[in-house]
C-alpha cells in the first residue's frame, strides 16, 4: 500500500494544488502551487482553518465536518490579503486518518494569475486552466496588436491629415489650411488682418543659382516670417513664392505696418546659399476684415492683393494698406 510519502510525491505531479491534512485538521503536505501562493509561510504543520476560512456549506466550520464531506465540495478562501477565492473537492484517506482536499481557482484564475504571477508549470498538464491561460495570453496578444495597430492608424490618419494641410518645403501652411482658417474666423465673427507677401527678384535667383538656391531661399523666407508672428497668427505659402500671413485679433494698421517694415528689412538681407549670395526684397500689401461689413474671403484676398501691387507699382520693398487705397477712391469690384 502506497504510504503518505509517496501518495504526496504523486499529488504533486497530477495536483499541484492539493492539501493533504490529517483527522486534526493540520496541514501534513501541501502542493506546490498552493504553497507558491504563499510563499514566505509554510503550510506543512499548520492548521488548515487558521490559513483558509471555509464559505460554504455554511453547515461546515469544523474539520470533522470537512472530512465528513466524502467527494463534496467546498468554497473557500484564504484568511490573509489577497483573499484569493478557492473551489475544493474533498477525498478521505483510505484509512481514514484525514483526507486530501484538491483545490481550484475556478472563476478567479485570471486574478490569481495576476497577484501570484502563476504560469503554466504550476498546473496540471490535463487541467483546463492551461487552455484557459493559452486564451486568455492569445488574446492578450490579439489585443495588444489591435492596439499597435490602432495607434498605427492613427498616427498615419494625423500624419496624412497634417500634410493635406502643410506646404512640405517650408513647413508653412498651404493654401487649404489658409481657406480653413479664413473660414473659421469669418464664421466666428473674429477680427482679423490679412497679410499678403510676395518675394521679390526670386525668379532671379532660380534662373542665377538653381531651383536648390530657391527652394533655400522659401525656406529662409518662411522662417523668418514664422520669426516674426505670434504663435496664434496663421503663415502660409499660397504659390510659388507668395505668402499669406494671418493675424488673429489683430486690426491696429500701425502695429501691421511696423511688423511688414521689419518683414521687409529682414527679408532684403542677402542669404548665403554655398557661398553665393541670394539677394532678394518683399513687396506686402494688407487688408483688414474690419473694412467690410460682411467679411468674404475672396473679397478680402482680393483687397490684400490689390494693396500688395500696388506696393509694388511703388517701387517694390514696400508694404501698402488696402485703406490707403479706399482713401484714394479705389475699390474692388466685389464692395462697389
């Protein structure tokens, strides 16, 4: 006949989770896995109802009603923090001198796998918590790569979105972002100024140095227009070397002119592209929505643009207010 011994040695391969204890109620083995739950207080020795409190039957609260309970079950749970909720299927010892309680994690097993970082080795190779564990850690993973690729997704989505709106040479806005903007600031009743900037004798620096030389001399540019503006003030590249800079909020023409003369000086200073110079100057012509009584954005590019070549029948460099031309008697065919 197989003695304690060895029966205990056996338990520990086919039920990990088993605790063998004797007609007083104290534990003589205990598998593994139970013992892995915890760890720093051994079980052998100790008196099975001072580390598990029994829950139902509520008719069981002694060890010889336990034992009593051939091939029962009982729901349990340890004393101590985590109280870790344990099924148990009770089996007498052959010679009555105690009995073997098998244990089970039954619903809370994913707990138990998270507080007690349990893995597969700590059950039985035939227990159905493997497979359990196989899909739970396959969905996971599913989970986890559905997230990546979200997050992939959504980065493509903002990427794809912030192109469809950025001039890819300087950085700057293009010409749908401008009309968004406009668009906004129309609806919303804001005031604003509209800034329009066209870079002089750059033609002249394509055809004397290359397209490199003039793709450098955008992105100057567009620097130092960015240089220039509030964070809330929109710059766009509207054309090859015309620009768009929008000033929220903004409408006192002498703040507008002062930052159009320091536009225009920065913008005259000659650029070095590989050693040669790229001399070039700015013509700015500006209209505020203020001056129309219903703003339109056609009608007020319109009136910038009016203002901008009229600053350059000036003699170019120049900056040129859209009511200095209303002064004049000068309006656009949209506000006659």
């Amino acid at each position: 006949m197989m003695d304690t011994a060895d029966l205990s040695t056996l338990l520990e391969t086919l039920c990990p989770m088993f605790v063998m204890v004797d007609s007083a109620g104290e534990i003589v083995n205990a598998g593994p896995t139970v013992q892995k739950l915890r760890p720093d207080e051994p079980m052998k020795g100790r008196a099975f109802l001072d580390i598990f409190e029994l829950v139902r039957p509520r008719t069981v609260t002694t060890i010889p009603a336990l034992l009593s309970l051939a091939g029962g079950k009982v729901h349990l749970r340890f004393h101590d923090e985590p109280r870790t909720a344990l099924k148990g299927l009770i089996a007498p010892l052959p010679d009555g001198d105690g009995a073997i309680i098998n244990l089970s994690f039954g619903i809370s097993i994913l707990d138990a796998v998270r507080d007690y970082a349990l893995t597969s080795a700590d059950f039985s190779g035939t227990d159905l918590a493997i497979e359990l564990l196989y899909l739970v850690e396959a969905k996971s993973a599913a989970m986890e790569a559905s997230r990546s690729l979200n997050l992939r997704l959504q980065g493509a989505m903002l990427a794809a979105e912030e192109q469809a709106v950025t001039d890819m040479l300087t950085g700057l806005k293009n010409r749908r972002a401008m009309d968004m903007v406009l668009g906004h600031l129309i609806s919303s009743g804001s005031a604003f100024a509209l800034m329009h900037l066209d870079l002089d004798f750059f033609k002249s620096v394509n055809d004397r140095l290359g397209h490199a030389a003039g793709d450098f001399v955008l992105q100057q540019a567009a620097r130092i227009m960015e240089e220039e503006t509030r964070n809330d003030d929109t710059v766009a590249r509207i054309g090859g070397d015309e620009f768009v800079i929008i000033f929220k909020g903004l409408v006192d023409e002498g703040v507008l002119s002062d930052i159009a003369v320091r536009l225009i000086n920065r913008l005259r200073q000659p650029m070095m592209f590989q050693g040669a110079p790229c001399q070039i100057s700015a013509s700015v012509g500006t209209a505020l929505s203020t001056q129309f009584k219903t703003p339109d954005a056609a009608e007020l590019l319109n009136a910038a643009d009016q203002a901008l070549y009229e600053a350059k029948r000036q003699g170019r460099s120049r900056h040129c207010l859209y009511s200095a031309l209303v002064e004049a008697g000068f309006r656009t065919a949209s506000s006659q």
